[in-house]
C-alpha cells in the first residue's frame, strides 16, 4: 500500500532541516533503494524555503507506515510540527503503469 507522510516544520526549523539533510537524504536513498520509496520532496514557502516534507512510500498497513516515519532523521531530530500519514492511491502517471 501507499502512504503519503505529509510533514509540516515547526516555525523557525530551518537550522534543523540544514543541519540534518545529508542524514535524511541517506535514509531516502535506502528507502529508494529497499522499493519502498515512491517520491519525496519538501513543501517550500513564498519564498521557497522548505518548509515541510511530502513523501509517499510503500508500506503493508499503517502501523508499518508510522515506523518508517518515526525512523526518518527529520522526525528524530524533531523538525516536524506535525506529520499526517494518509492511505494513498496513484491512479494518474504512475511509472509503473507507463
């Protein structure tokens, strides 16, 4: 199944986001390269600083999902104010389908 992790930074979390993304972006490479990660990117506010995290990845159910969210070195070292995880389906321009 899918889920996408829609993740907001806490105000003023910048530093936090700078200081931790070369240890975030190893975790998405392993993701990608376990299958399990479909895309990601961040949110970026008016004046495109990142600001939040959307990410969608392949878990068996929900439990799963909330495990590889908690294990993501941005929700480690606290960055998110908040992270929704929601079942997700790709119906239009799924690689796989193309």
């Amino acid at each position: 199944m899918l889920f996408a992790l829609i993740c907001k930074d806490k105000p003023g979390s910048l530093q936090v986001r700078v200081d931790t993304r070369p240890a975030h972006v190893i975790f998405l490479e392993g993701l990608n390269g376990e299958g399990k990660l479909a895309f990601a990117g961040p949110f970026l506010d008016a004046e495109g600083k990142p600001n939040g995290t959307l990410a969608v990845i392949e878990a068996p159910d929900m439990a799963a999902a909330e495990a590889l969210s908690a294990a993501d070195p941005y929700a480690k070292a606290g960055l998110f104010e908040s992270v929704e995880i929601r079942q997700w389906n790709w119906v239009f321009n799924k690689p796989s389908a193309a």
